[in-house]
C-alpha cells in the first residue's frame, strides 16, 4: 500500500502560566483547515495532510523538546507550525538545521523580521511594527509632529519602540521623550508631565496598562489636550476589570474618565467583508461559526462569552495550514516533473527544502483571515484597523492598508474638547 500520507509538527501554547496560550483555539482551527483542505481532491493529488503536535506551554524550552521529539520520532515531519514569539524564535533558529520550514500562526515579536537568523521562517501572524506606519498616518493626519513614547521594557515593545523611531525620523516628527518602565510606570509617567507630552504612544502589555492608566489620571494627562495611543488587541472593557485583584488604587469610574477618548491601532485577524467568499468557500463569519461549534464540542462555554485564548488568532492558524497545504501542492506538481513527490524529502535535502520555500514565499491567497501574502522577511502583510473609545464604546475610526499607503477614514472620531488636541502647548498672542 502506497503511503500517501504528508506528515507535519504542530507545537502549540495550550496550558501554561505566562506568555500566550492561544494554541487552545488556533489548534481546534488548524484541525478544521487540515479537515478543509484533505477533503479538497483538487489538492495534494491524493495525499493526505497529517498534523503530529504537542503543547509547548509557551515556553522556549518545551518547545524545543516538543520539536527535537517530533524531529527524532517516525513519521518525518515536511514542516512546523508554532505559536508564541519565543518559541517561534527558539524553533525558526534551530529548524534551517533539519531544512524545515516554519510556519507561526502566532508570534508578532520584531525581532523575527530577520532573514539571516530565520532562513525558512514565515508568519501569518504580522509583526507588532504594522502598526506603526498607522501611528505614523494618523499623527500626519491629525497634524502632531511632536509626540512621546511610554513603554514596559519587554523585547517586543523595545523593537517595536526602534521600528516607530525610525518611521518618526523618516516623517520628520520630533520625539519628545521615549520613557520606559518594567512593572511601576509611576516615574515614567510623571516625566512624561515634566517634558509636557500631550500626544503619547503606549506599548504595554494589558496589565501594565491599567497601572498606567491609574497614574495618568493622577497625574491629569489626559482629556481635551492630550491624545493616547493604546494597543488595540486588550479585551474590550480592559481598563475596568481586574482593579482590586492587581491593587489598582483607582476606582472604575476614574479608569473610565481617563481612559476616554484614547485610540487604538491592532492588525485585522479577521477578514473585514463578513459575506466575501475566500479560498475555502467559507466567509469569516461561516469560519466563526464553524470555529465556535468546534470548541463547543471541546468543552468551552461560547454561548457565555467564555472563548478560549487564541480565538481572535484562530484565523491565522486557520490559514497557516491552508498555506502550507497551496505550497505543497505547487511543490509537488513541480517534483512531478522529475518524477519525485514530497514523499522523496529528507532533513537533509536542501533542494527539495527550497522548493517548499520558492512556493511558501510566492504565497496569495484570500483567506478567513483577509489576503494572506508574506513579505520577503516572512512576514505577514495585513490590514490595520483604528478605533477610539467614545462612551466607554470602541468605535472603529477606520482601516489603512500600508501597502497601498491607504488610509480608509469613517470621520467617527470625538474630541473631549470639541477639536483635535494640539501636540504641544498653543501661545494664544493677546490681541
Ligand atoms: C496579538 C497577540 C496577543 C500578540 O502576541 C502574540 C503572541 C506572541 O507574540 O508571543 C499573539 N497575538
């Protein structure tokens, strides 16, 4: 009996303490698209796609160990496909060693865009530096050529910090002060007072938002003259849970009051034109609800709002696989040609591996998660979306497409003052 079967790794975060444990619904999503794309007779020419993982806990070492056994264990994999930036890093470093691939669904550290740590890396998980063509387009809009930055002293916000750097140098905005915090952002935020900051990009995770979000409103940087970049994927009513467990000496209403007006930039992970029809024959919303019957049936409560980690990310994953599943096929109908399949690779054939990579790197395709294409970093090229708190609501402002340096604007944006804050203080001549 000829084995028809294509093998690969999955290492996905399901059940640790920090980092990121989205593998509890991007795998139930990788399942659904490997389900998809077998029953597909139009690809892989009658090979079936098998996906072999295990659970790295988010963390580098484990995952290292979960790789090192899927590599060391029968069937041989073609490909990984990991989530978590740090062990994507860890993985995408050691995988060129066994001329694999490497797919992450999700991992948004800057530190990934680089090809000569990361030869065979890609992700359709963008980077956290999408956003900062964004910033950068809504401080030219908004005419703010003078802003500050305050951030946690984490390596994906210190990259992300240097990657907004060089944008503001290259648009001729001034930064006023960069101040930067590990747990306690009470001094950092008092300076940003001291150095009169008005216009102020946040990068934190979400627990050191809500601190920082206490401190500005005592220390009253907020409101008509200030204007507060805040990233976009916290859960919607963030600055208001949480207060008494984390010690938040500030009361909800305050969070509220300081909090209001802010706004926010994330990457679409979702495609936006809920009823257009992408590869798969679904349209995002057909995944969602696909998606959402999927973890019903592995225990979690959707219907109570109790959605697992990972199912904003789910998309990513989704698509992961079906891009994975594209490349084989192109790599197999050019095998064919001399007569080898998939079936003929080995770690050790770099030239079937870079096969694998030419048809990974060609990759465009609409998926559930809007056009998948990678960019020659291996990273993924998306959409952002901007959106405002207004009334305790995040209203969405609009979207901009940095490849097309589009900016779709919705003109919703409110001002607590009734007009665009200034990015520094006005001298009004008496007259
Ligand atoms: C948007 C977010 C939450 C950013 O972190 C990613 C995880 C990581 O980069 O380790 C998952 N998606």
């Amino acid at each position: 009996k000829r084995d028809n079967d294509l093998h690969i790794g999955g290492i996905f975060p399901m059940e640790g303490e920090g980092g990121w444990q989205g593998g509890q619904a991007c795998k139930p999503a990788a399942e659904l698209a490997l389900a998809d794309v077998n029953a597909r007779s139009d690809l892989l020419s009658g090979f079936k796609l098998l996906l072999h993982s295990n659970d790295s806990k988010c963390e580098p070492g484990l995952g290292a160990s979960v790789m090192y056994n899927l590599l060391y264990n029968p069937p041989q994999k073609l490909l990984l496909l990991a989530g978590c930036s740090t062990v994507c890093t860890t993985v995408a470093e050691a995988a060129k060693m066994w001329n694999l691939m490497v797919l992450c669904y999700g991992a948004s550290s800057p530190a990934l865009s680089d090809r000569a740590r990361f030869p065979t890396l890609f992700r359709t998980h963008p980077s956290a530096t999408v956003h900062n063509p964004t910033r950068i387009k809504l401080m030219q809009k908004f005419g703010w050529s003078r802003i500050a930055i305050l951030q946690q002293a984490e390596e994906v916000f210190i990259s992300t910090v240097e990657d907004l750097e060089a944008h503001c140098k290259k648009s001729g905005i001034e930064i006023v002060t960069r101040q930067s915090f590990l747990s306690d952002p009470n001094d950092a935020v008092r300076n940003l007072r001291r150095q009169d900051a008005r216009v102020i990009v946040g990068l934190f995770y979400v627990v050191a938002a809500r601190r920082v979000l206490c401190e500005v409103y005592k220390h009253k940087l907020y409101g008509k003259s200030y204007v507060w970049f805040f990233i976009g994927w916290y859960e919607d009513n963030w600055f208001e849970t949480n207060l008494e467990r984390e010690g938040i000496e500030c009361t909800a209403e305050q969070m509220r009051e300081a909090a209001e007006g802010h706004l926010t930039t994330e990457a679409l992970m979702w495609n936006q034109n809920a009823n257009q029809t992408t590869i798969s024959g679904m349209t995002s919303e057909d995944f969602r609800s696909r998606l959402n019957e999927a973890l019903r049936e592995a225990g979690y409560d959707i219907d109570g709002e109790r959605f697992p980690e990972g199912y904003q990310e789910a998309p990513l994953a989704y698509d992961a696989v079906w891009a994975v599943a594209l490349a084989f096929n192109k790599t197999m109908e050019k095998l064919e040609k001399s007569g080898l399949s998939l079936k003929n690779f080995t770690y050790t054939n770099k030239k079937i591996a870079d096969d694998i990579y030419e048809a990974i790197n060609s990759t465009s395709f609409l998926g559930v998660s809007g056009l998948v294409a990678f960019s020659s970093q291996g990273d993924r090229i998306a959409l952002t979306q901007i959106e405002q708190l207004t009334d305790n609501h995040y209203i969405k402002l609009g979207y901009y497409d940095t490849q097309a340096d589009n900016l779709t604007w919705l003109d919703r944006e409110r001002w607590v003052g009734g007009k665009v804050p200034p990015d520094r203080t006005v001298v009004v001549n008496e007259l």
